[in-house]
C-alpha cells in the first residue's frame, strides 16, 4: 500500500509540474503580448502623429510668408517647437541597437526609409532641412519660404504609407504572438491527454486493483471474524450446556465436613469456568460494538456475596489471608448492572491473589454518598516493580501467570461506561491498591425485592434433558406445576391446548427452535403468557430477535435458583 501511494505520488507531481510549466509559459506568452501591443500602440501613435506635425510645419511654414508683425515671431516659435518634435519622432522610429539593427524598423519599413523610390527618411530630413533654413535665415524670399502642395502632399503619402506598415508589423507580431499561446493551449491539451493515457488512467488501473485487493483482504477478515464470532458463541453455547449440570450436581451434593473443602474448590472451578466465558462474550461484544450496561434488579449484597465467596477457595489453596468487609447499606435492590459489578469483583481479586504469593488480600464495598466505593488491596508485588495486570497494552508474555490477559483493560471500560473512577497505588511496604467509584445516580434504590407468585403452572421448552430436569427441579421446589415440551412444535400445540402462567423458552431445539416458537405463540395464538428465554446463546443479536418476536426476560445458563427467582420476579412484580 505503501509503495502504491508513493507511485501515485511522483505520478501525480510529475503531471502538476507538467501542466504547471505549459501553464507558466502561457502566461509568460500573454503578458509578452501585451507588452508588444503596448510597444507596438505606442510606435504607431508616434508615427501618426508625424503626419499631423508635417501639416503644422507646413502651415506655419507659409503663415510666416504671409503674416507680418508679432504674428511673424508667434509663427516663428511654433515652427521651433514642431519641427523638433518631428525630428525627435523621426529619430526615435529610425533607432538601433548598438549592433546596428534597428529596433522598431523590420526589413520592409528599413527599405521605405531608406531606399529608393519612397526614401522616407531622406524626404523627412529634407523637410526638416527647408524648415531649419527658414527658422535661420527669416530674410528669404516668399517663394522659398512657402512648402508647395506637391512637397506635402508626397510627404503625407510617404507618412500615412509608414502607418500603414507600422500598423502591418504589429498584426503580424500580433498573429504570431496569438498563434504561439494557441500553440501552447494546443500542446497543453495534447500533454493532458498523453498525461490521461499514461499517468492517469494506471493510475486508476492501479488503484482500482489495490482497491480491488484490499476489498478481497477486507471481505477476508470480515469473514474470518464472522467465523470467530460464530465459533466463540458455539463454544459458549457447548460449555454452558454440561456447566449447568455440572454446577447443579455440585450444588446438590451432599458431603461430610472433610469433603466440603472438595466441594468448594469445585464451586470456584465452576465459577472460574463461567468467568472465562463471560469474558469471551465481552470481547465478542467489544468487537462487534454491542458492548452496552444492562440494569437489572437485584440486591447489592447478593450480587457481591456470589462474587467474592468462590475466592476463599483461592486464598487458602494459597494460604493467603482473606478479609472481607461489606458495609450493610449494600443490603437493598437497586437497578444496577449486576453482572457487570460481578466481573469487576472478579477480575480485580483474580489479579490480587494471582500475584501474592505470601500475606492477604482483602476486598471493601461500601455505599457512600450515591456511589458504590471498592477498595481491593494484596501484599503482593505492587506497582513499583510493573505489576503485570497494569500494563495490559505491552506486547510482552510472561508465562508466569496464565489466564485471557483482557482482565484490567475490561474492568477499566466497564468503570469507564458506568461514570465511574479508578485509582492504583503501591502500599508500603509492598503490595497494590485500586480503589474504584461507581455512581448509582442513574439506579434507582428498592425497599424490597417483591414477592414470587403463590401457584404458577410452568411449560418448560428444552430439548436437552438435563437442563429440563434441573429447571423442573428448582420450579417443583418453589411448589409450582410443570410440563416439559420437548421443542417448540410441541410447545405451540400445548399452548394451543392448556393454558400455561409462564413459558420457559430454549432457542436451539430441533424440529422448530424457540424463535419460531415465540413468534407463533404471539402472532398466531395471540397469547400473553409470559416468556423467559432460558439459553446458552451470548449473542447480542439473538436476544435483540427474541425481543422484538416477543419474549420479556433472559436467563443465560448455567443458570442457578436466584436467575430462575430474578426472572419470575421481575415479570410478576413489574407493576
């Protein structure tokens, strides 16, 4: 590309400079031209007005013959004066250069004046002689002094016919001159055109193919990250699917107090797992540009509670310390993006305990003046000596720590989205802290969560067995009644047939997948019933489609008893 930009470049400076020659010596020509025209106006003027001052002499001339007095002298000063200056416009039509060629006077007008049979500047000194001899002897003879009408006549033809070739002269060089700038208006077209031929039109060839390449290229990368996109979101739908069984057992495990460390190291594992997921879920998000806040309602305390416990198991793998203080202001529902305050809790723990080796870490919520204030401290390598979460932008991999390495420059967006603030420092002796503020002026506090309905009669949509049964399994525990349909064909028809309180809804089912299913339940069975969307997609397109067919909640799997509680209850306490 870059050699592309250069040849097109010097390309395009060679045909500047090309037209801004011709363009220079067209304007060159023109001034010339009129310089000429001013010379040439000028020489004429002068030799027209030898005509006029011929009939002065000649007229003064002969008054002086005939007048008597003071009339005499007045005549006599005239005379002076004209025939000087028809001496000096004699003199200045016949100059020369110091070589000796005349300078207004081309080779027809040098044989006017100075050859046979016209002899045009004899006749003038001539003239100029008879008046001069007037003018020093006043004394002569009547008949001498007058100039005879044969002697002016000849001499105003002679003049008028140098007019006339003075006039000749300047149309020529006229002709000259325009025929030149026509010339070069000519050339300039005839080097554009070479310049369209040879310059331009490769020049478009060549940018045509490089645009040509790099749309190919553009095509290329688009595709290739469409294919990322798909396999990241398959990925995550492939994982989430036996996470939720795998959580669920987990949960329901009952151990003895030596198997409960086991139990809680599988909880973190689990936790870790889904972390890493939601994090690829970011990243596809941050590079598709959906990345946006999502309020939800939901309590502060739980929301940080499901967050830091997973991290015990962590400290004491480590044998790290592990202080925990939660101020009980932070025992309410707000509408706050609750996911959201779960990564940066996560990540910022995740670093600390990753790069302690030996004291404590320690993590301080409080709620304060509107703000959720967050301090998270370890004894661990600090600032000073680089610490390596910080510097997410180097190009350098330390094989020391492994993990996604997106963490920090998530958490900082995410801080950055919500209004927020961050700090680092280094604690001394050793060891980091980061303190974030985040503003809940934009959330609105709750007094309470709201009651979960007394009765509900669920329809569960799920073709995989055991997230049906799992979700069977938390619904029956909140004593309500369940059927399960084993895709959304068989939905519609119990829909059609039973009424239903709440619909549980997967999206990829075989024989008809739950976006068929929602837009036949809302369009063509005109029902009401709520809706929650119970899946494994993470793609923001997808649930934007499920709501705009009409769905009203989501839940991502592996999902727990407070996703499903959170969903009923943000659609039977909405009023």
């Amino acid at each position: 590309m870059i050699q592309i930009i250069a040849n097109i470049r010097s390309r395009y400076r060679w045909a500047l400079l090309v037209i801004a020659i011709l363009s220079s010596a067209s304007a060159l020509l023109i001034q010339f031209m009129f310089f000429v025209q001013k010379d040439d106006a000028h020489i004429i003027n002068v030799a027209g007005k030898q005509r006029m001052l011929s009939q002065k002499i000649a007229w003064h001339s002969n008054a002086m013959a005939t007048e008597v007095g003071s009339n005499i002298k007045l005549h006599r000063d005239v005379l002076a004066k004209t025939s000087a200056e028809f001496r000096a416009g004699h003199e200045f039509l016949v100059q020369q250069h110091s070589n000796g060629d005349y300078l207004y006077l081309d080779n027809q007008l040098v044989a006017y004046y100075f050859s046979s049979p016209v002899n045009l500047a004899q006749t003038s000194l001539v003239y100029l002689a008879k008046v001069q001899q007037l003018l020093n002897d006043p004394s002569a003879s009547t008949a001498e002094k007058r100039f005879t009408v044969a002697e002016i006549g000849r001499l105003l033809k002679d003049l008028d016919g140098a007019v006339t070739l003075f006039e000749q002269q300047a149309n020529f060089k006229t002709r000259v001159l325009s025929n030149l700038v026509l010339a070069f208006w000519l050339l300039t077209l005839v080097l554009l055109f070479i310049e369209l031929k040879f310059i331009f039109q490769p020049m478009e060839l060549q940018i045509t193919a490089a645009i040509n390449k790099y749309q190919q290229q553009k095509l290329r990368a688009e595709q290739i990250s469409t294919y990322k996109e798909r396999f990241i979101a398959r990925a995550s739908h492939e994982f989430r699917t036996p996470l939720q069984g795998l959580v669920d057992s987990i949960e329901q495990l009952q151990l003895s107090e030596s198997q409960q460390a086991l139990q809680k190291q599988a909880k973190y594992c689990a936790s870790r797992i889904v972390s890493m997921l939601d994090e690829l879920h970011e990243l596809q998000q941050f590079n598709t540009g959906q990345w946006q806040l999502k309020f939800i309602k939901r309590n502060l305390i739980t929301t940080l509670e499901s967050a830091i416990t997973p991290f015990q198991f962590a400290c004491d793998n480590k044998q790290l310390k592990f202080e925990v203080k939660l101020s009980s202001e932070l025992d309410r529902y707000t509408e706050f993006d609750h996911l959201r305050l779960q990564q940066i809790i996560t990540e910022l723990l995740s670093n600390a305990i990753k790069f302690t080796s030996t004291g404590q870490v320690s993590i301080s919520v409080s709620y304060q003046d509107g703000h959720i204030k967050i301090v998270v401290a370890d004894s661990g390598v600090g600032f000073a000596q680089c610490y390596p979460y910080l510097n997410h932008h180097s190009i350098e991999q330390s094989n020391d720590f492994q993990g996604l390495q997106t963490g920090l420059a998530r958490v900082q967006h995410i801080v950055s989205a919500m209004q927020g603030g961050i700090e680092f420092k280094d604690v001394i002796p050793h060891g980091a802290q980061i303190k974030i503020r985040l503003p809940l002026s934009k959330a609105t506090l709750l007094t309470n969560q709201g009651n979960l309905p007394a009765q509900l009669h669920c329809l569960i949509v799920e073709d995989n067995l055991l997230n049906a049964t799992i979700l069977s399994r938390i619904l029956t525990e909140l004593n309500y009644t369940v059927e399960v349909a084993e895709n959304g064909l068989i939905a519609t028809q119990k829909i059609a047939e039973s009424e239903f309180n709440v619909i549980f809804m997967d999206l990829n089912m075989p024989v008809m997948d739950g976006f068929q299913a929602i837009d036949i339940i809302r369009q063509e069975l005109n029902s009401t019933v709520p809706i929650i969307v119970i899946t494994a997609n993470t793609a923001p397109s997808d649930l934007e489609r499920t709501y705009e067919l009409g769905s009203n909640v989501h839940v991502y799997k592996p999902f727990s008893v407070a996703d499903i509680k959170k969903a009923l209850m943000n659609i039977f306490n909405e009023g």
